[in-house]
C-alpha cells in the first residue's frame, strides 16, 4: 500500500508503511506536508490525518518479545561502539515512544531498543501517536503564532531548514563512512564510492531546494508589480503553490510586496540563487530574523 507524499505542491516520495513510520520518526515527511493513496479523492494534510495505514491483517505473526517488553531498556552490550554514547536522534524517537529511562544509553543499546519499539505493534503505535499529537500541537502553535510555514516566517525560511537538514544528513553519513573504514579498512573503496553517491544526490537536492526557494521569491515580486488588488490576487492564485506562499502572516505579506513593487523588473533565478547563496554564508536565519532582507538586497543589484 504505497503512500504518496508532496511538499508544496511537488511529490517528493513514494513510501511503503514500514518506510513511512521511518520517515515521520526522523522527520523526512512533515506536518505541512500531504498525502495521498490510491482510492482517496484528494489530498490531506499530514498534521490533521496520520498517513500511516492501519496494519494489514495477519495470519501468521513472527513471536515478539511479551507486551510492554519494549519499555524495558535493554541491558548493556558491548559492541565495535565501544561505549559511544546514543545521537540525539535515537535519544528523540525513544523519548518521543514515552519512555524516559536515557541516562548513559549507549549508540548501541540505543539502536537495539529501537529495533523492539518498532518491532513490536504496541511499541510503533505508541510511537505514531505521540508524535502525531506533537505534530498537531506545533501545528496549532505555528499557526497561532502566524508561522504558518513550518515553523518559519516564509517558505523561503521553510526551505532554507530543508536544505539544513539535507546537509546534516550528509555529515552524518560521512560520519558513519569514516567509522566504517576505521572497522573495516578492505572495505574503504567501497564506502568511498558510496559517499560519492551519497554526495551527489546531496547536491541534487540542496539544488531542488534553494530552485523552490528562489521561484518563492520571484512569486512575491511578481505579485508586488500587479496594478490592483483584483489582479494581485489572480497572479497569486495563478502558481500551483500558492496556498502554501499564503501561509505568511497578511502584515508581513503586505511589507514584501510594498518592498518588492519597488523593483524596475523581475531578476532571473539565477540573480536570485546567487543572492541567496551570498545571504546564506553571512547569517543561517536571515529568512526568519529579516524576511525583506533578499528584496532590500535585489534593490540594491538591480537599481545601480
């Protein structure tokens, strides 16, 4: 049963169950994204309606361990971890399970107990539901707090996250190739070539990203030129995403635009990729902290 997820109007995934639960627990799919399975006659949106399926029936069950065995922290195993102790991802998913028992978990009792919360159907169902009822919570508090993106000001912010955690991911994934050479040195061709891999599709879609982010902004400037407010909001409906560009707070929507009228033109993608990138290595939160900022910036680019 596969589900389909799409962010801001673009599909960005194909997820069976088991994949899906992954891919909510480390926060690949979000709460502004939807979903969709064949069947249904429109899309929902992830923070009003779990997209995890109900559990097929079984008639055979592989033997787990009791119920509520997996509440029990495992005990202590050594491993080629050594004592390293457990990433803030796995200390989150079991925290986000209910279970509180952390101090001094290893990275390897950490990984195991994983693999009987998400092994078990009581244990992913605890899992699931907390973390839908987080998600909905944040929902409910972004949107009071008019960050309807996310969490962030703009989509452009929104995006500027993504490629932040595209980029974390990566580092870690260096990390993980670097202990395997360390484990298994025969083997360093092979997780050299992978990281390769690994980068280029990085790349591929920090590139997807900031294209988004940059069709963000030249939205705005578009809108901004339109001679009334009739036609302002018929170049606004006009994008296939502009529900979500809507998610900024109206008094800050109206700042952007009487900033952006100002512009002789609309710059190219290019213009604006560049601009954003030069904006990125100066401040990681400009997005949020001065959402006008790139406009401001563009007047003084384009207006010589």
């Amino acid at each position: 049963m596969v589900t389909h997820i799409a962010r801001l109007g673009k599909v960005i995934g194909q997820y069976e169950p088991e994949d899906l639960e992954k891919a909510l627990a480390d926060g690949s799919v979000k709460g502004d994204d939807h979903w969709w399975r064949q069947g249904m006659t429109d899309w929902k949106l992830v923070s009003a309606e779990s997209p995890v399926p109900p559990p097929l029936p079984k008639t055979e069950q592989k033997a787990h361990r009791a119920e509520g065995g997996w509440r029990i922290r495992p005990k202590h195993k050594p491993s080629l971890y050594g004592d390293e102790p457990a990433t803030e991802k796995q200390l989150a998913l079991i925290k986000d399970a209910g279970l509180t028992d952390l101090a001094g978990l290893t990275k390897y009792d950490a990984s195991r107990w994983l693999d009987l919360i998400l092994g078990t159907d009581d244990g992913r169902k605890s899992l699931n539901e907390r973390q839908f009822q987080a998600m909905q919570q944040k929902q409910a508090e972004n949107e009071e707090a008019g960050l309807g993106c996310d969490g962030h000001r703009t989509p452009s912010g929104k995006y500027s996250e993504e490629i932040k955690f595209i980029l974390k991911c990566f580092e870690d994934k260096k990390e993980e190739a670097r202990q395997s050479i360390e484990d298994d040195p025969d083997s360093k061709e092979y997780y050299i070539s992978s990281l390769k891999d690994d980068e280029k599709e990085c790349r591929q879609e920090v590139e997807e990203q900031m294209t988004w982010r940059a069709e963000y902004w030249i939205w705005v400037i578009k809108c901004s030129m339109a001679k009334t407010q009739e036609k302002r909001w018929e170049m606004m409906s006009g994008d296939e995403n502009w529900e979500t560009y809507m998610y900024v707070e109206d008094a800050l929507a109206e700042k952007l635009f009487a900033v952006a009228s100002r512009l002789p033109r609309v710059p190219t993608k290019k213009e604006v990729k560049d601009l954003l990138t030069r904006l990125d290595t100066v401040s990681d939160n400009w997005d949020d902290a001065q959402p006008d900022l790139l406009l401001a910036e563009l007047l003084k680019v384009i207006v010589k």
